[in-house]
C-alpha cells in the first residue's frame, strides 16, 4: 500500500459549560500546529504473598490525558475566562474575568461532581482540524477530538512578557474520563453504542455520533 500524508491542518481549539450545547461553544485559538497530546494509563499494584516483594497483578485505575497547545491566533478573553473562572458554580466562562481572583465557590470544589446535576459543573474541550472539515485530504482523518471533561493545568504567553502583546500562548490541559448522558452533544441525538438514558464514562472521542464538530461556531 502506498504511503499517504496525514496532515490535520490547523487544529481549532473551542470549550463549553456541561450544560452547553456545541453550538455556544467558546473559540480559544489556533494552534501552532497540531497540539501535543499523550494519554496515562493508571495501574495499582496487587500484592501477594506468592510473589514475594514484586506484585502478582496489576489492576486497571482508569485513564487520563494530558494536552499542550501552542496557539498564534487566539482570544485572549476568552482563554482568560476559561483559566479564571474554572469550578466556579456559575456558567461563568464567558463572563469578565479579573486574573488572580478565585470566588468562595471555587476554592475546594470538585471539577465533576460539584452539584446534585453531573452535567452541570466543570468544562468540555474541543479539537476541531479544519482540514478534515473543508478539504477532504484524506477520508480517515477525524473531524477532531471531543474531551468531555477538562481542567486548565498551565496557562502563560511565549515571546512576549507581562505588559505587552505576545504572539503565542501556551495553554496546558488536563482531560479525565467523564460521566455522559447519551444524546447530550451529539449528532441527531445519539451517542454510538448507547441507548437512550444510559451513562457511560468518557475520556475523548472522536465519532461525530457522539460530539457534532460540525455545528461548533465559527473562529473568531
């Protein structure tokens, strides 16, 4: 089989409130290039007498990835409301931020589980690749990666200093595996593999089924 070139493109970077619909999705920026993204597989030991010192098995303890982008068009309010207000109790992501302020909600709160409503607390991530959108390079490309639930981890600007205006930003992520109700983002309301009502956890996906990259809003 003869090689193929594999190329994204620019790779579109959006956030939303659980609550919201892909549609009132936040535009961060665009990356560099295509944004550095690795996935930890977390394992526990099983000790036994049998074994001795080392473990006889290991056990399964979930997932979590880890994302760095490095963004030359961005908007530079909205990355600051993202950065400032996460596990706020309030949809507040697209509200004025003041940078450094934390309110009373924040402090000590749980990134998922904060309320009585699952989707009602933390923030989901989008990665849209132009490319696979609008130039159909190769048919096997995704349409981009949906991470149902994330957490700023670094947030600063390269080739510029406090006080004046950089070119790039640098912004770090954080995604663990997340409960999503079936029908909540996706395309005509179904999720692959699930039936209405179900839950399952999720730490990214790619299958337009379950998150519509398609009705994201334009860059901006």
């Amino acid at each position: 089989m003869a090689a193929k070139i594999h190329v994204t493109g620019p790779a579109h970077v959006y956030v939303g409130h659980k609550s919201s619909l892909p549609a009132a999705a936040l535009y961060l920026g665009t990356c560099e290039k295509s944004p550095e993204f690795e996935t930890e597989f977390k394992w526990g030991d099983i000790q036994n007498d049998i074994a001795g010192g080392a473990p006889i098995d290991l056990i399964f303890k979930g997932m979590a990835s880890k994302l760095q982008f490095l963004m030359t068009r961005f908007n530079d309010a909205n990355v600051q409301n993202f950065v400032g207000n996460v596990n706020s109790r309030d949809i507040r992501h697209g509200k004025t931020h003041q940078p450094g302020i934390t309110d009373g909600g924040q402090i000590g709160s749980l990134s998922e589980y904060s309320s009585s409503s699952v989707v009602s607390s933390g923030y989901w991530l989008a990665v849209k690749f132009e490319f696979s959108t609008l130039t159909q390079v190769d048919s096997s490309i995704p349409r981009g990666y949906f991470f149902p639930s994330v957490t700023p981890s670094q947030f600063g600007y390269e080739e510029g200093s406090l006080g004046t205006n950089a070119k790039k930003l640098q912004l770090g992520v954080e995604a663990h595996a997340s409960v999503v109700k079936s029908g909540t983002y996706g395309l005509a309301g179904a999720n692959a593999g699930m039936t209405a009502g179900n839950y399952i956890l999720r730490l990214y996906s790619t299958d337009t089924a379950v998150f519509d990259f398609s009705t994201l809003p334009n860059i901006d």
